[in-house]
C-alpha cells in the first residue's frame, strides 16, 4: 500500500475552476465513501478549504488510483474530467508526505504561514474517523502533520511570514493604512457563522469596530456568535473604555437593511450561490449614501486587469476621461494626413481622440508627420494585411500597457481625479464566492475576494523563517518515511516471533513425552533456557532488518524475510488488518 493524493487548489486552477469544484459537506462525505469502497483504496480522507481540494488515499496501484481518484473528484465536484484533468496535481509516497507536511506548515497557503489550516486538517481527519475511512496509514499521516504544523509554528517565526487569510484580507480592504486605525467605530456586517466567519468576526472586534451584525440562515448559531462576541469584547470589561463592542443577531432576510447601516461587509457562507447580488450592494450604498451608483470601468479599488475595454469609437471616443482635456489647435495643422473633420470635443489631432478608429496606413502617416517626416499615402496604403495586422497589434499592446494611444509629440496633460473613499467595504472568503464578482465594478464600493487576494499575496515578499521550516518539513518528511517503512516489516516480525514461539511450545511438548518423569524445577528451566537461545537467535536479525527496512528502498527486506523463513501470507496478513482495526477505532486525539 501506498499513500497517493490528487486534488487542486489555487496554485493550479483559476479561481473560476476552483468556485465550481468545492465540495459541500454531504458531497464530501459521498466522495469519501465512493473511495474506500472502489478497489484501488483501503483509505480516504479529503481535505476541502476554501482554496484547495485534495483526496488522500492508500492504494495499492499507481496508475489504477490516479485514475479512480481523478474520476471520483470529478464525478463529485460536478466539474467534467476533461476540464478538470488540466489542474490537478498528483504526488505518490515521500512527495505526497512532503506536499502534505509543506500544506501543514501554511508553506503552500495562499497567504504563507497562516495557521488556519491546522484546524481544516484536524478536521477532515476527524470526519474520516467519523467514517471509517480513515486506518492507519491516514491517521499516522495527518496526525503526524499536525504535529509538524505545531512544530513549525513554535519553532520559526513562519507567523511573520503571513497571517490568516481574515487578516491579509482586511489588510487588502484598508489599503496600506493600519488595520486598527481603519476598522475602529466602524459598523460590521458578518454574514455566516461557521469557522471563518467567526475568526472575522473576532478579529474585527478586537480592531476596535463599534458594531458586529451577524446574519446567518440558522438562527441559534449566529445568536451564540453574536453572544460571545459581546460576552468578550461588550461593555462592562473597563468603564473606563469607550470602544465597546455591540454585537447582535440578524436573520438572512435582514441582510439588505443592514447592508443600509454596515461599513464593512464580510461574507463566508457554504452557499452554493450567490449571496449578494451586485444589484442589492448598488442598492443599499443608494440606499446609504442618497447618490445613484454606477457601474465603471474598475469601481473604487476594483480590479480591471480580467477585463477587456470595450471598442471606442470616433463618436465615443471623446467620453474617455471623465474631466474634458482643454481645446487645442484642431484643424490648425498643415499637411496632417487625418480626417480633422471627424475630429469632435476640441481634442487635439495628435491625442487619442484623433486616432481611434484609424486603419493602419493612416495611423503610420499620422506617425511619420507627428515626427516631421513625410510618407507617401500611396505607398502606405500598398501594406500589405500581415503588415498592418503587427502594427494594429502593437499599438494595441502599448495602449494597454500606458492605458491610451501614444502621442509622438505634444502630450495633452493627464487630469488625475481623486476617487472618494469607498462607502461600503466587502471581503468575500467563500469558496464558491457569496458577492458576485460585478460589485468590482460599482463606484463607491471596495470588494476583495478570494481571487484578488491571491493576485495579491502573488507578490508578497517571503519571510527567511520559511527557509527553517521548509528543512524542518524535509526532516520530518524523512523521519515519518523510515517510520512507514519500518512499521511495514512489523508484521512479518511479529509472524516470526509468533512461529518461533510454536516451534519452542511444540519441542518442550514432544520433550514431556519423551521424559515424563521430570519434576516441574527441570522442566521450567528447559523451558526457559529454549525460549532464551531462540530469542538471542532472532534479536540480531530483526532489529536489524527493522534498520535495513527504515532506509529508501527497504520495503523488499519483508518479502526476503517471509522467504527465508517461509512464513504463512495469511499470519502476516492477519496482524496486518488486526493493527489497522485497532487504527480505524482509534478517535481523534
């Protein structure tokens, strides 16, 4: 048997992939249940957070189980195989160990050294033990991550490295300004009362914000949020303190007035659709502010690298900036090649405005003049359509790289119009998303979401901790390995001793019969003295094929071992399954 995991998380699928395939909790317990009951795998266990999915299994063929988790993944997360099988990864043995142990430690996080994932893992090991999915391969395995997690975290400084994904996501809403600073007397809208949404929750109230709303579809749990949160952070604590939190419960259908009321909004549900609709969020900050708010090209801190600018026009083009530029000299320039005429809204023939729309010849007259130099118009004209293919696709890379049209020489003054700060703040952490994702767009509005946090973590800097934890993750890596590996032979020692055992009980029988006339003193030292000489026998080569076993490449010394002594499979078989019994009983510990 060996340990094998196929899965996908934010490092190999998009976000978009990533919303479609999360599993609920029913859909993971049927996806664990499939696998220990398809015939490559004895064990299963999924790991399922908010920005990965992993199955974890013991098989005992390769390809036969990449194949059958591959498929099983799929079947479940309703994704396809063939749209699926691009992103996911697939480590067998010591790399799936190293992929898992790195995972515990918050290395492969999308925020580096966070400590959540300590939990998700403790448990997705407990709902495998809640199963039965979970023997003794997965138990040793996850318990011993847990471990290397801890270990990681009171060792190195891997916290400095990072912080929860809560954090980093507020850090994200405040914009480079101190989290405290920005959050204290604001009013907060939690929606969801699960893990997630309770770690914001608190790490809200412990920034200062006046006011916790909490809003989730079963009643009693946001109650007992809402209740801790004010037993922890509510008044009463210093008379002396005027940040007291007040912290209430909310039914769902509340959501929309208290949208109303909240400065910031943050969203973890298990909902398979959407939460807020972007035309509720436009609603209430109408609502809040008296102001009609639109969609634009980015919103108010919104992101506008995934979406393309729509075509402009010659009529259009003189909408692009919101401040007009100031009038130049239209129609004033001598031999200029373009059509002034179509020139509208007093921009100069030399911007943006001018030469939007223009084919490809014109645009390298217009090049050609603008820098003092003469071309022929029929000469141009006679490029070919590659030709003017490369130039349009150039222009086009320099327009999105500088956001418009170069300009060969006097360059109008760029008008930079200071955007107001958002009314409303959002931090959607669900997995698939609660917000829907055109809030981006909503002027007066900041979204973060999973998918702009991780371009933004992209380029966070890495902590020198991560080095320390990642030789630590390659020690423990080695150590649970020679531990797996011895732990493979101890059946077929115990089976050795065992058979040893029955050849001594056996001879010290046939001895009785041959000798019926020794007193009990004799033949209790016979006795003795027989089991002596065969354990002296059996102690070298066992401890030291415990030794050979531990090393790579050690898993043969069982087989050489049942050989030489031409040991029963099924003894070896049956310590085997009665070990893994008492494993798979084993509760979380």
């Amino acid at each position: 048997m060996s340990l094998l995991v196929v899965g996908l998380s934010h490092r190999s699928a998009p976000v978009s992939v990533l919303e479609r395939a999360a599993l609920g909790t029913d859909a993971q317990i049927k996806l664990l249940q499939d696998t220990v009951a398809a015939e490559p795998a004895t064990e299963a266990a999924v790991l399922a957070t908010c920005n990965r999915i992993e199955l974890y299994a013991d098989v005992d063929k390769f390809h036969a189980g990449v194949a059958e988790l591959s498929t099983l993944l799929a079947q479940h997360s309703g994704v396809g195989l063939d749209e699926l099988t691009p992103y996911l990864y697939v480590h067998y043995e010591d790399r799936a160990v190293h992929h898992f142990f790195s995972v515990a430690c918050g290395l492969d996080s999308m925020v580096v050294g966070e400590g959540q994932i300590l939990g998700q893992i403790k448990d997705s090991l407990a709902k495998a033990q809640e199963l039965h999915s979970a023997g003794r391969l997965l138990n040793d395995l996850f318990q011993q991550a847990l471990r290397v997690g801890k270990r990681a975290h009171s060792e190195t400084g891997i916290d400095r490295a990072g912080q929860s994904l809560v954090t980093f996501g507020l850090q994200q809403l405040a914009e480079g300004a101190d989290v405290t600073a920005w959050a204290r007397g604001k009013k907060a809208l939690v929606i969801g009362a699960g893990s997630m949404s309770s770690l914001a929750a608190a790490t809200l109230a412990r920034a200062g914000v006046a006011e916790i709303v909490v809003a989730n579809r079963t009643a009693d749990r946001a109650e007992r949020l809402a209740a801790l949160l004010e037993e922890q952070y509510g008044p009463g604590l210093d008379a002396a303190d005027d940040t007291h939190l007040l912290a209430r419960a909310v039914p769902m259908e509340s959501v929309p007035v208290e949208l109303t009321r909240a400065d910031v909004v943050v969203s973890c549900t298990g909902a398979t659709g959407l939460v807020l609709a972007a035309e509720e969020v436009a609603a209430a900050v109408e609502g809040r502010t008296g102001r009609p708010v639109a969609f634009d090209g980015a919103g108010s801190g919104g992101r506008t690298a995934d979406r393309a600018p729509a075509p402009r026009t010659n009529a259009d083009s003189a909408d692009v900036r919101q401040t007009p530029l100031p009038p130049t000299s239209v129609g004033t320039d001598e031999n200029c090649p373009l059509d002034v005429a179509a020139v509208q809204g007093g921009f100069s023939v030399l911007g943006e405005a001018a030469v939007a729309g223009m084919d490809a010849a014109t645009l390298e007259q217009h090049a050609a003049w603008a820098a003092g130099s003469a071309v022929d118009r029929r000469e141009a004209a006679r490029r070919s359509p590659e030709a003017d293919a490369e130039l349009i696709t150039a222009l086009a890379a320099t327009a999105a790289t500088v956001g418009r049209i170069p300009e060969r020489r006097k360059p109008e003054p760029v008008i930079d119009v200071p955007r107001p700060a958002p009314a409303l703040s959002l931090l959607d952490l669900a997995m698939p998303r609660d917000i829907d994702a055109a809030v981006h767009r909503l002027t007066g509005v900041r979204l973060v979401d999973i998918e702009s946090l991780a371009e933004a973590s992209a380029d966070a800097p890495m902590a020198a901790d991560v080095d320390q934890v990642r030789r630590i993750v390659s020690d423990e890596v080695a150590a649970f390995g020679a531990a797996l590996r011895a732990a493979h032979i101890t059946p077929t020692v115990v089976a050795l001793r065992a058979m040893a055992a029955d050849v001594v009980a056996n001879e010290i029988a046939r001895l009785e019969g041959r000798l019926p006339g020794l007193d009990d003193k004799h033949r209790g030292e016979i006795t003795q003295t027989v089991r002596r000489v065969v354990d002296k026998l059996l102690h070298a080569p066992t401890v030291r094929v415990k030794q050979l076993a531990a090393e790579p490449g050690g898993a043969g010394y069982a087989d050489a071992l049942r050989t030489l002594f031409d040991l029963d499979q099924e003894t070896v078989a049956s310590v085997s399954r009665a070990e893994d019994s008492t494993e798979k009983n084993r509760g979380p510990r």
